[in-house]
C-alpha cells in the first residue's frame, strides 16, 4: 500500500481534540448558540467529523505496531490470532459520558490490536517481551486485569503504547496511543459471550449495565475459567483465594443458568444469525466492515482492497451515521483472512460455541 493511501495526521491541537470531545459529550449544551438550532448542528458535525478524521490517523501506526506484534506472536504461539480495529464512534462517545473528566485527547484505545494466545504462559511472555523489547515506541500505561480482574470479571493484559516515527512520514503520527490487549483464548471465550449477550439484551453487560442475575452468572463464570487456567499450569501467574469452595461456584453457576436459561438463549441467538460467508466476496479484501442487526438476526459484511480503505472509511462514517438511532451495530476489522476474522471478532458471528461447550463441561462435571 502506498504511504498516501492512509489517511492524514491531522493538525487538530490537543485542546481542539478535547473540545470536539466535549461537544460529543455534551451535544445539548456544547457549542449551541442561543436557541441557534443551525448553529448547534454545524458544531456538532464538526466536531464528529473531526474525532473522525483523528481516529482514521491511527491506522498508520496501528499497522507499524500489528507487524511487529504479528511477527513476535508467531514465535511464542502455536496458533495465535492477532487483529485490529479502529473504536467506533458511538463507543468512543458512550465512553466519555461515563468518564465526565475524560479528555478526549488523553483515551488511550482508539486505536487497539488484540493478541489471543494458547495459556496464561505464552499471554505472559509477550507481555514481558514489550517490556523488555528494543523497539522505539514506549509503553506508557498497563494493566494486569488478570491477576486483578474488573469488578464484572473481565481479564486479560492490555499495554498502552505511545507511537514514535523513525521516517519523515511516520513522525507526523507521533504521540498516537495504540492499546493493545492480550488475552488466553479461555479469556477471549468468556468476552466474546458476554459481548453477545449484550447484543442480545441490548444492554453493555461489559460496563457493569443490565440484568443482575447475568451479571453475576457472568462474573461467577469468570472466576471459573481462572480456576481452569491456575490449574493449567498457571499457578506461576496466578492465585486463588485460600477459602474458594470451587464446588460450590460450579454449583452457583448451574443454578444462574438454569433460573436464567443463560446458555440456552445464547445458543438461541447464535443459531439465529445469518452471514454473507463466500469466498468469492471476502478474496483479497484486507478490510472488512461487519454491519450486524440484532432485530433482524442478520450480519453483513463488505470486504475491500487494501487499495480501498478510504472508500471502507467513508462507508464506515456513513453508515455510524444512518444507524445512530438504532440498534445496528457496525465496526471496521482487519485481519488476514475471513476464517481469522470469524475467531478475532466472534461476537459479531454471535459464535458462543466455544463458551457454552466449556460451562456446560464445568455444570456436567458437578
């Protein structure tokens, strides 16, 4: 691809950035004049066509880091997936209206890579190669949610990089964080469920919203994929609880699903969805915008050329906008091929397979 096929640095100042947040996050009484309803809009629209425009900038460095990260996940890996994804808007602006102080400028995963390995050894080990790696770009933040899970029993291991160019070109994207998130498979299995079944409630289960009993049938689940892994040679990275009776969480577990039907919906909704999966459409596309309707139990794909990605940017654009006011979800991936973007991104397959197999062994083996 050539250098003049991605998009642009933009000139936006940081304060500008943090402005344009602000009136995404505030629509009603940012940048309106009066009652001046024109006047609203125009500030409206140029501030999400500039949040656009900024987020489409991180493709450069998301792509110089994904080689990298390719190429090391390969050696540690026998079959690792890596993917990345630029965050979508209406999430980009859900999140700063859960975050009143967040400046815009300052979030840390527009643009994101995700690495999902075989154990906790290998999500380790690449963990502690970037700290240790001479590559230029500094990693500025981290988090360990899995010897520290979140509250709603999230785990994996993210690192926050802050971008350095090496060319004339790449240092106009300097600065840009990049967050990458490193997950087992076993952890990418349980997100990917509870990312379904927050499509499926349409309620954000992954930010603690939604039906109580869910939430804790997915928080208790959590603690038992930790249980698999510590015994899966994951002592060395990992502890439980001295007084954690594991029969009865395993019981805890059957009892949620069975007074919510957990796993029979999920396998429901699962079964009800539908996809373009020909090879003929997906052949030599590098991106791929996956448009899926929850209602309609229906997900779209349109594959583009690597020669293609401002024409899948402005279709992305587009569409964010005709379907801000519904329930239709869209996100633009890239990823090798359609198999790799099936288990990248499964819960946009509604694929819990793998979930309901591994919590169905966990209530049979009570």
């Amino acid at each position: 691809m050539k250098k003049s096929n991605y998009p642009k640095a933009v000139s936006f100042s940081k304060s500008q950035i943090n402005r344009y947040g602000d009136i995404l996050r505030y629509p009603v009484y940012v940048g309106r004049v009066g009652d001046n309803d024109s006047a609203f809009v125009d500030a409206y629209d140029e501030a999400f066509n500039g949040v656009s425009a900024w987020r489409a900038a991180h493709l450069y460095p998301l792509n110089t880091l994904r080689t990298t990260l390719t190429r090391r996940v390969n050696l540690l890996s026998s079959h690792p997936v890596v993917a990345q994804r630029l965050k979508r808007m209406p999430t980009i602006i859900s999140k700063l209206r859960r975050n009143p102080e967040m400046e815009l400028s300052r979030m840390q995963d527009i643009g994101g890579l995700r690495a999902i390995v075989g154990n906790l050894k290998e999500a380790y080990e690449l963990k502690h190669y970037y700290e240790s790696a001479r590559i230029p770009h500094k990693i500025v933040n981290q988090k360990d949610y899995v010897k520290s899970p979140k509250p709603d029993g999230y785990r994996g291991l993210h690192l926050v990089f802050k971008y350095v160019g090496l060319n004339s070109v790449a240092k106009m994207y300097d600065g840009t964080l990049i967050e990458m998130q490193i997950r087992t498979q076993l952890q990418h299995t349980w997100a990917t469920a509870v990312e379904v079944a927050g499509l499926m409630l349409q309620k954000k289960l992954k930010n603690d919203d939604g039906d109580a009993a869910w939430l804790e049938f997915f928080r208790e689940v959590s603690r038992a994929f930790e249980v698999i892994e510590y015994l899966d040679n994951g002592k060395k990275y990992i502890s439980l609880p001295s007084d954690l009776d594991v029969r009865k969480l395993y019981k805890r577990i059957k009892v949620l699903d069975k007074q919510n039907n957990v796993l029979k919906k999920l396998e429901a909704f699962s079964g009800a969805m539908s996809f373009l999966d020909s090879p003929s459409k997906t052949s030599g596309r590098k991106y791929f915008l996956i448009v899926l309707d929850p209602e309609e139990k229906h997900i779209t794909i349109y594959g583009y050329t690597k020669r293609e990605y401002k024409k899948a940017i402005n279709d992305y654009r587009r569409m964010e906008e005709e379907h801000k006011d519904t329930i239709i979800d869209q996100v633009l991936v890239s990823v090798g091929s359609l198999k790799q973007l099936k288990i990248a991104y499964p819960n946009y397959f509604a694929d819990v397979s793998d979930f309901v197999a591994k919590v169905r062994s966990i209530e049979d083996g009570i």
